[in-house]
C-alpha cells in the first residue's frame, strides 16, 4: 500500500522531494525557529543541513513507513510546506505530521494537504482511521486538523520532546477521522 509519488489536489502538487529542493526547503522553514517550535528538530543554521533532511526524505521513499511529501504550490513552483504519511503496523491505521513554509501560512495550503492525505488513506483498503498529534500549545496546527475534518480525542500526556520549547516530554492532542 506504498503512496504515489505524487498527489494532486486543487492548488497543490504533493510530490517526492529531490535534493535540488534543498535551498528552498532551508529558506522556506528549516531555518525559522517560529515554524520549528514544534517539531522534534532545532532549526537548520545552514543549507548543509537541510541536505541531510532531504537527501532522508528521499530515502525514505525505500521503505515501507514513512513517505514525506513537499507541497508545491502549482501557480507559482514555490514549496508550501512539508507532510509525512507513516503507514502503522497496524494496516487498519495511518498517521502523518507536517510543517508549513513560514511565508504560505494561514493561506490553506497545509488543510489542503492533509485532506488529500486523509482521502488517500481512505481508499486503501482496510484503512478505517488516520490520525495525528499536535501539541497542546500549537493552535495553528489545531486548527489545520479541524478543518481537516478531525476531531480531537484526547491528551496524551508527556507525549513528544519539542527541543525548541522545552527538554522534557510535552502534552499533546490525539486528532483523528475515521471512516
């Protein structure tokens, strides 16, 4: 049940990234502490850095759980973000995570995304639930899974590290949608 390479959806190409990405992905977010105050990895300081973020997501795409999309804003070429979907042991079940490009933000692009990745998993056969976690102070990303459709299900306490907010495990929300 490997995903395409590509997903396309109204304003946005979600598709494999390719080393060439690099510098954009760096500009774009790797390197603003604002758009990785949630996420499990400090901010880029260089491009270098970045490489090894990508040069993972395309090695990523030689297994069998993990698939991370850049999303490309069709228009323009420019990326808007990033979403991983993770595919669970459990085959019944997928999970995902995402980050959004600092200057696409509040524009939709990130809902957009996570509505293909729920449509996709949807029509795999026996997928029944996809889910997703957020901290508990991230409002915006909140927000993307509610429009999303999802709804919040619970706090799972001391559940990720956020090395940018804090060095011991922080509480998050349980979203999901399930068919």
């Amino acid at each position: 049940m490997k995903p395409p390479e590509q997903i396309e959806t109204e304003r946005l190409l979600l598709r494999k990234p390719r080393m060439d990405d690099a510098p954009a992905v760096f500009s774009g977010w790797a390197k603003y502490p604002e758009v990785t105050r949630f996420l499990s990895w400090r901010p880029h300081e260089n491009v270098t850095q970045t490489e090894g973020l990508v040069k993972r997501s395309i090695d990523g795409w030689d297994g069998e759980t993990n698939f991370r999309y850049l999303l490309e804003i069709k228009e323009s070429g420019e990326l808007a973000g990033m979403i991983e979907l993770r595919l669970e042991k459990e085959t019944f079940k997928v999970s995902f995570g995402y980050t959004g490009a600092y200057a696409q933000w509040g524009k939709g692009y990130m809902t957009e995304a996570v509505r293909a990745c729920i449509d996709w998993a949807f029509q795999q056969s026996g997928v029944v639930r996809v889910y997703a976690t957020t901290d508990v102070d991230n409002i915006p990303s909140q927000r993307v899974l509610e429009k999303a459709g999802m709804q919040r299900e619970g706090l799972l306490r001391k559940e990720s590290i956020r090395p940018n907010m804090d060095p011991e495990p922080r509480d998050c929300y349980m979203y999901a949608i399930v068919k």
